[in-house]
C-alpha cells in the first residue's frame, strides 16, 4: 500500500496593493497580504543581483583571477553564491508575514541595503565590464573590493531580517533616542 506524503501549505496568495479588498463586515474570499509596487520591484531587483553576479564570474573567461589569488578568488565567488542565498532561506524559513512585519519595525535600514546592494551590484557590473574591455587594469583592486562590498551589502539584509529590532548600525535606536 503506497502512502503519499502531504504537506498542508497555508501560503497566501498575494495582491496588488491596488486591487479591492471586502468591504467592512463581510469576509473576504479568501485571506490575502497586499504588496506594494516597491516592494515587487525590491524583490525582483535583489533576485536579480543575487542571481547575475555568480552567472558573470561563471561566464566571463578569468574574472575568477581578477577577484585575487586561488583561495581569496575561491572564498569571495562562495561567499557571493551564500550571502544572498542566506537571506533567502531566513526570509523563507521565517516567512514573509513575519520578515514584512519585523522589517516594517527596522524603519528605513532595510530600504538603505536594498539600495546599497542594488548600487554595489552595478558597480560590480561596471567594474567587471571595465575588466574585461581592459578599462580596468588586470593587478587593480576594484573588483575584490566590490564583492566584498556587495557580500557586507547581502551580510546586513541578512541582519535585518533576522534581528530587525537590534540593527547593527543603531539606526532605530538612535531615532528612538533623538524623539521627544
């Protein structure tokens, strides 16, 4: 007799932010979380990022060697495949509701490194395209540089989706602090 494993999945689907809820009093047809345009357009940014580093160093012939010596080349594209596939399993192993909810409570830390690893991930971009049209010279720094900016870029989401009430940089303590 096969038996089949089933998961009960409680997910909701989401809805634009625009689209009509019930009204008062009548209950919904099903339970849903509104995302904005902003948030979809954050999400798809990251996944993005995350995704076009890896493939660019995978893809462009010795970018590997530009990152720095066999081990730190090796350390830097790990770390740069980990950090955003952490914060993807945090944010789904502590579900959305909760990650949306905890980063509401963080104020604008979590909207400044969207930003900040959107931005680093340009320039990495920039810096690789300036490396592989010989713009940037093979012994320069910039590329290393620029994925380890973008690895402290992912490494601080990943703080503030794990614990947004500490952010490491105090911001929300410090404008608790500066308030009447």
């Amino acid at each position: 007799m096969a038996h089949s494993l089933t998961i009960a999945s409680y997910a909701a689907p989401l809805r634009p932010a625009g689209e009509a809820v019930a009204p008062p009093g009548q209950a919904a047809a099903e339970p849903r979380e509104a995302i904005g345009r902003r948030v979809l357009a954050g999400a798809i940014g990251l996944a993005i990022a995350a995704v076009s580093v890896p493939i660019v160093l995978a893809i462009l012939p010795d970018m590997r060697g530009l990152l720095g010596r066999p081990p730190v080349a090796s350390i830097l594209l790990a770390l740069l495949l980990l950090a955003p596939a952490a914060v993807g399993l945090a944010t789904g192993l502590s579900g959305l509701a909760r990650v949306a909810r905890s980063v509401a409570n963080a104020e604008h830390e979590a909207e400044q490194t969207v930003l900040r690893i959107l931005v680093v991930a340009v320039l990495f971009g920039c810096t690789a395209g300036g490396a592989v049209f010989g713009i940037v010279d093979d012994a320069s720094l910039a590329l290393p540089i620029a994925a380890s900016g973008l690895i402290a870029a992912w490494l601080l989401l990943l703080s503030i989706v794990l614990w947004p009430a500490h952010p490491p940089c105090g911001g929300a303590a410090r404008s608790r602090s500066t308030r009447p």
